[in-house]
C-alpha cells in the first residue's frame, strides 16, 4: 500500500508556492523560521514537514493545507479567482445563479 504523506510530492509543491511568491529559498525560510537547509531538504523530498511549519506555511502564503499534503485544490479559492476575471455583467448572472441554487436548496429542505 503506498503511503498516504509522499514526502516528493509535498516539496514540489512548497517550492512551487516558493517560486509562484518569488521567493528565494533565504526569505522563505526566514518566514517559516526553518533553516535554509530544512527547507531544501523539504523541497527535495528528504525531509518532513512539521505540523508547525505546515502551519505558518499556510498563513503567510495563503495556501491550505489540503493542497500541500495532498495537492487538493481549495474549491473556494477557485470561484474567487474565477470570480476576477469576469466583467460585471457575467458576475451579476452568476451570483443570480447561485442565489437560484440556495433558495432551490431551501425549498428541499
């Protein structure tokens, strides 16, 4: 059975996050209060993330958790991003959609 946490997988994605904030691997650390050597043992697999570090990862980057450990995307991240690139009209009839869906859902209950 192979294992749930795969150390490779996670620390491609934190070097990811890493490079998408422009980040040298020096600040970075810095803002996770881990050694530079950590972090690039995390980014290369050889080394674990700790629940804190997980954590101050998450909020100074804005990422979640899910994402790192198992490279799951935050669904509600993606609406909001999908939500910036319409004009007004589009986001008009998109929330009159959902307001559509919500009472839908109301009147099922």
């Amino acid at each position: 059975m192979a294992d749930i946490i795969n150390n490779y997988e996670i620390g491609q994605r934190v070097r990811n996050i890493r490079l998408k904030a422009n980040c040298t691997q020096n600040i970075f650390a810095e803002d996770l209060d881990i050694s530079i050597t950590f972090l690039s043992g995390i980014e290369n697999g050889k080394k674990g993330i700790s629940k804190e570090t997980l954590a101050k990862l998450c909020t100074a980057y804005n990422v979640s958790a899910d994402y790192i450990l198992f490279g799951k995307e935050q669904k509600k991240q993606n609406l909001i991003d999908m939500a910036t690139s319409m004009n007004e009209k589009e986001l008009r009839q998109t929330i009159n959609y959902f307001q559509s869906l919500l009472e839908m859902r109301k009147m099922m209950k």
